[in-house]
C-alpha cells in the first residue's frame, strides 16, 4: 500500500468521531508529528499508513514541555 501524504489531512468528521480510547474525551490533531493527542492522558495516538492506531498500549506518553508546544 503507497501512502501520500495528502491522506493525512484528517477530514473534520474523522476528528470529531474520534474520542480518546482511554477518557473518551476529544481528540486534538497533530499535523507536524502525525499524530492524535489527549491532553487529559498526555497520550499521543499515531498514525500509520493513514490509520489511526487507536490502542492505549500503544500510546506513546507526552510530556508537560510537548504538551504546551503542542498548544501553540
């Protein structure tokens, strides 16, 4: 499977049905890492191929100093 990089603007109706699998609470966009995050769970969801990896165990941990980078 090829991937293009234009699949990862993610279309408004993914982000808003897609909650956080471990607080079900919203999900925000990281455009430059690619990535989903919770700021509730410092979680960052990844994602691969142009699927979400949605599992919790497979979350990678985010830090105060990239949370507020994040936010900017």
């Amino acid at each position: 499977m090829s991937f293009d990089s234009r699949e990862l603007k993610m279309d408004a109706n993914v982000t808003q049905i897609l909650v956080c699998p471990i607080c079900k609470g919203p999900l925000l966009w990281d455009k430059t890492k690619k990535e989903f995050f919770c700021r509730s769970d410092l979680k960052a969801f990844p994602v691969i191929d142009g699927i979400p990896d949605m599992v919790p165990e497979e979350a990678r941990d985010l830090t105060e100093e990239e949370l507020e980078e994040k936010e900017k």
